[in-house]
C-alpha cells in the first residue's frame, strides 16, 4: 500500500465517522489545519499518528489495511451469520449465491 492510499483511507474513515478535517486535528492536539494538509498531502504521517487517528474515527488497522475496507463490517457481520448455519444451510445458501451471480 502506497503513502496516497494511507491518506486516501484517513479521508473516508474520518468522513464516515462524521469528523471534519478541523474536528479531527484538535482532537488529535494539532493545529486545525493539520488534517487538511495531510489529506492534501503535504507531508509523511507517523506510525503513532495513524494509530491517533484510527481510534479517533474508531476504526481497527485490520478494518483499515482491508483490501474491501469501505465493506469490511458488512463482509464481517455475513461471516459470522454464516458460521452460524448449519452445512445444509451453507449448501442452500451456496446455490442461492451461484444463482444470484449467473444474473
């Protein structure tokens, strides 16, 4: 993952925790500009940092290095709906899917 992925995936995560970029710097004990020239890419962001600002927007690094991380919740809450079932369930479950797809 790239420098402007990390930025890219701050934005949307402090967006969907409803979090302006100003909301979001003075939590983290920054100047309110902070948030913004990061996004805007003005420079590096640290391993602490990061953390910062992932328990801020309440998200968990395995949500937020997700390859489906704008999913990650939903693709979780279906797990765990399906580890709950029994194996004729998965079976009927399994054509259900296949039929979906062939759409």
């Amino acid at each position: 993952m790239e420098l402007k992925d990390i930025i890219n995936r701050i934005g949307y995560f402090r967006n969907k925790a409803n979090l302006s970029a100003r909301e979001l710097s003075r939590r983290l004990g920054n100047d309110e500009s902070y948030i913004t020239r990061l996004e805007n890419k003005h420079f590096n962001i640290t391993i602490t940092k990061l953390l910062n600002i992932l328990s801020e927007c309440n998200v968990n690094t395995e949500e937020f290095f997700s390859e489906n991380y704008s999913s990650y919740k939903e693709i979780n809450l279906l797990n765990e709906k399906i580890k709950m079932l029994d194996q004729n369930d998965i079976k009927l479950l399994n054509l259900f899917i296949d039929r979906m797809l062939s759409k």
